[in-house]
C-alpha cells in the first residue's frame, strides 16, 4: 500500500507545529521517500534526537508497510 | 546443578555494542550488502579504512528491531554504533561524512577526497576486516 507525498508531510507538520516539510518520492514507487524538516522544535537537538521526532511522527506507516524507506534530513531553523 | 540461562538477544547485542568500537548493523554483510542504505553506510566506513565489526539484521529482523528499540529508541536498519553509542543510520553518517565530523567519531583523520590529493595512489590493500557477525538464535 503506498503512501501520498502529502500524506507524509501532514502527518509530519501535525506532529511537529510550525515545521517546514518537504516530502519528495526518490524512486516513483512512493515507498522510498525523502523527507527535509525544518522545525523550531530540534533547536538544540542532536541529529539522532531530530530524526527520532520525524520517525516517530510517521511510525504508525512504518509498521504497516506503507513507507519502505525513508530518507530524511533535518535542520533548526536560524 | 543448574544450566547457566541462554543470554537473551538483546545481552548479546549489548556484549556486542561494548565489545567493537565501530559496530554497523546492517542488512546483509559488508561484501553483499541487502539494502542501498546499508551499502551507503559500509562505502563510507570502508573510505576511512577502519576496522569494524558488522552484523546482518536479516536472520532475526524483528527481534533486532525490538531490542534496538529498547536499547537505542531506534528501531530501522542499518544503525552505526561507535564506543557503545547510536551514532545514527544512514542520513546521519553521510551527513557528518560531509560535514567533516564522521572522522572525529570514528577517531580517523579525515581522509584526503579531492582530485589533487597528495594521496591519490590510495594502498590497495584490505583494512583489517572483522568476518560479519552471526547470531544465532
């Protein structure tokens, strides 16, 4: 079952309010995704601690399945 | 007397982390990598020619995932590990092996990449490499 682009990035923004998130699809099948998070809340976080928020805003879509893969790159905005 | 209890999977994992400076979980092995994200991780490590150990996740993926999750609130492969910490998987380490700061970790000078590099004949000769780690269930 694939995943939407928008799907990603909403449930990314819902879990991290006033983020900056671009969600693009690296291979065509929707299931190798890359996501660029810009969000207040990983100002002062190590970028093991940036990437467990962003797991975890979307692990409900890891266990089922749905993203295969999942590429993300994060930052705290300046 | 008594048998002496099988150690859990997530004792050996620990014993493992503790006992190998660089530990990479991955899938599949060094020479026959699963997944591109594992293979993206051993071309990095393998650029600074450390040793290090590797451990297939394949054969017990599930299991692993648990255990890393308990251990390391991280539950996808591969996953590095250096001096008994989650360094990150593969985004991170390619992002410190840019920014410069993977061979600080890895406690490696930064290796030469650029086209004038005085180094350019690189040694052909293997880095002492560990054989991949088996768990057995």
């Amino acid at each position: 079952m694939a995943i939407s682009n928008d799907e990603v990035r909403l449930m990314i923004e819902a879990s991290l309010p006033g983020a900056q998130v671009e969600v693009v699809d690296e291979t065509g099948t929707q299931d190798h995704l890359h996501a660029t998070v810009k969000a207040p809340q990983f100002d002062g976080l190590s970028r093991i601690e940036q990437h467990k928020l962003v797991k975890k805003a979307v692990q409900t879509r890891f266990d089922d399945g749905s993203i295969h893969a999942l590429s993300i790159k994060t930052s705290a905005p300046e | 007397m008594t048998e002496p209890t099988e150690p859990s999977l997530k004792d050996k994992v620990e014993e493992l982390i503790r006992d190998n400076r660089i530990l990479l979980f991955m899938k599949g092995t060094p020479e026959q990598p699963q997944c591109g994200f594992s293979m993206r991780v051993v071309n990095t490590l393998e650029s600074y020619g450390v040793e290090y150990a590797a451990l297939d996740v394949l054969p017990a993926l599930q299991p692993l995932r648990e255990v890393t999750a308990e251990l390391s609130d991280w539950q996808t492969f591969p996953q590095l590990y250096v001096n008994g910490e989650l360094v990150g998987g593969a985004d991170i380490v390619n992002e410190m092996d840019e920014s410069g700061e993977l061979a600080g970790v890895l406690g490696v000078e930064q290796p030469e990449r650029s086209a004038q590099s005085a180094k350019q004949e690189l040694q052909a000769d293997d880095p002492q490499q560990s054989p991949p780690i088996q768990i057995e269930r």
